[in-house]
C-alpha cells in the first residue's frame, strides 16, 4: 500500500493542458501584443517574442525576494520566540545563503534551492563549519508537478550527490508557495 504522499500539494490534473492551450494561443497572438510595429511575419523571423519569453524567465530566476524573504520571516519568527540567538544572511560572501546561530550555540547553515529536480540541486558544498547543514527548496514554476519534483530531486539529484560526493545534509525543506493555489489543489 502506498504511503502518504510526499509533499500535500498536487499538480491539477488538467493544468498541462491548460498551460498548453494557453501557450498556443500566446503563440498566435504574439504578433498582435505590444508597439513593436512588426506584422506577423517580420515579428516571427524577429526573434522577439523568444527574447522577451528569455527575458522574463530570467527575471523570474533572478528575483529573490520570495526565495529569501519566507527564511528571513521563519528565522525572524523563531527569533522573537527565542527559539534561536540569531541569524544572519551571508549570501553575498558564502556559497550558503544564511548562518543560525541555535541556542545551544552550534551552527546551522541553510543553502536555499530552486526545483529540486532542477540542476541547481546538485551545486552546493555542506560548510566545514556548519554543526548542520539544511537545504531549503522553492519550486516557483506553476506549470511543475510538486509531488514528482520532489521524489525526482531527492532521488535523482540530491541523493546522488550525497551518496557520490559523501556530502551530509541533515534537513531539506520544500516550500510550495504555490500550493492551495487554482493550479496546486
């Protein structure tokens, strides 16, 4: 009997085909969209429409503010309850994202991840200094599948880097900011 399933939010069934049909009537419209001046077939031989799909995902993997801001909320939470003496973000200087310092005076280090099923699971290096080592995980495309990027990043990209590389992670934490959404029931 399977057990519960890995992470509580789910992939609608329907929404593959809904992204599909809605990316193919963007597609059609495209040309139509904007102040660019072009009729159909100069846009499409412009490579406009692929730049700005290119430009937008990549201000999307660019923007941190939710990735880091649910870690600043969380230690700010446990801050407050003195369930931590501090924390401090370190991103800038450090190949991990944030340093807790726990009440009994050890180290934990949190590195915080894109899909897990994505290539960026597998670029990170467990801190020598670190008394415990948490990876933190945010899937933000809405057209992905929760419960197989899950089971997919643990089995195919994080375990093989713990198992191939002797890395330690002691804790992984999925957030679907996502979930309870029309898309993730």
């Amino acid at each position: 009997m399977p057990g519960p399933p890995i992470i509580p939010s789910s992939l609608r069934e329907d929404w593959p085909q809904v992204v599909e049909n809605y990316a193919e009537a963007l597609k059609t419209a495209a040309h139509s969209i904007g102040a660019h001046g072009l009729d159909a077939h100069a846009f499409e031989e412009s490579g406009l429409f692929k730049s700005a799909v290119e430009r937008l995902r990549g201000q999307q993997a660019a923007t941190t503010s939710a990735r880091y801001g649910f870690i600043r909320a969380v230690l700010q939470v446990l801050h407050d309850r003195s369930a931590i003496q501090r924390y401090e973000f370190v991103g800038s200087r450090e190949r991990h994202d944030f340093e807790v310092r726990l009440n009994d005076g050890r180290l934990s280090c949190v590195e915080s991840k894109g899909c897990l099923d994505g290539n960026n699971t597998n670029i990170f290096v467990r801190p020598p200094h670190a008394d415990e080592f948490l990876i933190r995980s945010l899937c933000q495309n809405p057209g992905a599948d929760p419960r197989h990027n899950a089971w997919s990043g643990i089995h195919t990209r994080l375990g093989g880097e713990i198992i191939g590389r002797g890395q330690r992670v002691d804790g992984l934490i999925i957030w679907d900011m996502l979930c309870n959404t029309i898309a993730r029931p």
